[in-house]
C-alpha cells in the first residue's frame, strides 16, 4: 500500500504543470552562466551613438539601429551553443572602422589597465575601444532556440559549449580586430597570472596572432606587467613569454619586450605610491608647481617679504610718475 502511495505520488509530480525539471525552469534550459544584461539593447545602442559622436567621430556615420538589429539577429532565435562567426558577419559589416597604424594594443588578463591605459583611443585603441568592441564589453547575452526573446535568468558558460553567442561574438572581433593593426604594435601581458602571462590556448595566441597581416606590421612589442605587490611569474625571455617570442620570431616579426613599462607602470602606482614596487615613483622629485611649504627652510617667509617688496616698489614707482 504504502509503495502504491509513493509511485502514484511521484507519477503525479512528473506530470503536473508545476514539476520543474533539474536542467529547465518553465521550459528554459538554465545554464550556469549569468543571464543577459538588462537593458542591454538601451545600453549598446546609447554605446555607439557615444562611440561615433565624442568618442571616435573619425569613423563617420553610422546607423546604429541597424546594427543593434544585426547584432541581435546574430542569436535571436537560435540554439544558444549553435552560434557560429559568420551569424555575426552582417553585424561586423555594419561598424567596421579604420584602425589608425601604430594603435593596435592587445592583451591578456589585463582588461581594466587596458582600458585605463589606452584612454578611450586616445593613446592606443584596443578591440574594447573599437566600435565592434563596445557592443559587447563588459556585456552577456544569450538568446534561446523557437524564441525570439533574450534570456535574461541564464547564459551557456563556455565550459557548457564553446558556440555561445559571446565567446562567438569574441572571436570574430579578434580575428578582425588582427587583419585591420597594422605599423607598430603592442602586446600587454600579466606576468603575475597564474598559469602564464601569455595562455597558449586564449584569444590572443589562437585567434589573434594567427590572424597578423604581415606585410602590414613593422614591429611587435610585449610589455609584461607584475601586479603591484603580486608575485613575478613571468618577464622577458623565460616563462610563457619566451613562447610568445619564440612564436613570433619563427613568423618572422622583429620584436622586443620589456618588463613593467615605466608609463603603464606609473597609471599603475597612481594607487599605491608607497608601495615598495613603486619605488620608481615615490623617489622621483616632485614637479608641482605650488607654494612653497612653510616649514622648507623659512622660503614662505621669504616669498611673502618677497611680494611685500614689490608691492612697495610698485607704489614707490607710481608716485614719482
């Protein structure tokens, strides 16, 4: 009897609207990854209204409607662990833009000093500061398949399935984003990351660097930053750089490497100055151009003598006239 119960209960279950399976929630798969940004359409477009206006207006007119509609169209309505490069071609089409020669800087784990750094295409313009890259910095995504809806509870983690529609959307930006640099260009690697400074299976190695034009590209230059306090894993010469330098001189490029670049390194001691490994900074002389501090050898007294003189000459001087 009391087997009886227990199978019809769990037959009842099974049937009931209400039965939620372990891998669906009201019929959508839940992955482990975290669902769509919301607002994401307001937050791309207003992103390349903002790109083509103040931040980079040198790439000209751009709808960018039309390519938000492009962009969605790339995952809308599709299996989420289906999306492959070319579902984004329309959308790649629509906001290519000159890369000016010289300004290419690719990295790996080092996405918010890349940012600081390069300033908004100021100094150098990464894949995140081109057009193609504002739509998806710092975003997540995911359609689902028979919806023309956005899933904003879940998102396919790439260990789920390598075809989702962000880690496809990546790789056709790199790919692009590497065809296009051209002159000289710059390669900032983390030689604090555990498991390397270059990964040999990451964007940069698998999708970028095979994609160099060479005929276009006159030098390569790595700058290997250690974190501030962080552990020196890997620098110039050994470690994972020393694969990257092999591979790159095997493809025939000149190139140099330079461990904690003074310029990138001071953006990052802005932080800790009086941290042992901004040294460099802290011992520098200072260059402000301010009063003189009062207790430096009695120069406020005498700067303020100094002024009293003047201004009694001044009056002295117009007298006589």
């Amino acid at each position: 009897m009391m087997n009886s119960f227990f199978l019809s209960l769990l037959v009842g279950l099974l049937f009931s609207k209400d039965y939620v399976k372990p891998t669906e929630i009201d019929g959508k798969k839940k992955w482990k990854g975290e669902g769509t940004t919301p607002n994401l359409e307001s937050i791309v477009i207003g992103r390349c209204y903002e790109y083509i206006r103040i931040v980079n207006p040198s790439v000209g007119e751009k709808n960018c409607t039309k390519i938000w509609e492009a962009f969605k169209k790339a995952f809308m309505n599709k299996d989420p662990c289906n999306i492959l490069p070319s579902d984004y071609e329309l959308f790649i089409n629509l906001s290519l833009h000159t890369i000016p020669p010289n300004k290419s800087l690719f990295w790996e784990n080092n996405h918010l000093l890349v940012t600081s750094y390069s300033d908004r295409t100021r100094r150098y313009m990464p894949l995140c500061d081109t057009l193609i890259g504002s739509f998806g910095d710092f975003l997540n995504w995911c359609g689902q398949a028979n919806d023309t809806g956005f899933n904003y509870d879940s998102c396919p983690t790439t260990e789920e399935c390598e075809n989702n529609a962000v880690e496809t959307f990546w790789k056709i930006a790199s790919i692009t984003y590497a065809k296009q640099s051209s002159g000289a260009i710059y390669v900032m690697l983390n030689g604090s990351a555990i498991g390397g400074a270059y990964p040999v299976k990451g964007f940069f190695a698998d999708y970028e660097v095979p994609n160099f034009q060479k005929d276009r590209i006159s030098q390569i230059e790595i700058w290997v930053m250690d974190d501030i306090g962080g552990p020196d894993l890997d620098s110039c010469g050994r470690g994972s750089v020393q694969i990257l330098e092999e591979r790159l001189k095997t493809m025939g490029y000149d190139i140099t490497c330079v461990d904690n670049y003074k310029s990138v390194l001071l953006l990052k001691c802005l932080d800790y100055l009086n941290h042992p490994d901004c040294s460099i900074v802290s011992s520098a002389p200072s260059t402000q151009k301010g009063l003189v501090s009062p207790d430096r050898d009695g120069s406020w007294s005498r700067l303020i003598y100094t002024i009293f003189l003047v201004f009694v000459f001044e009056i002295c001087f117009n007298l006589q006239n």
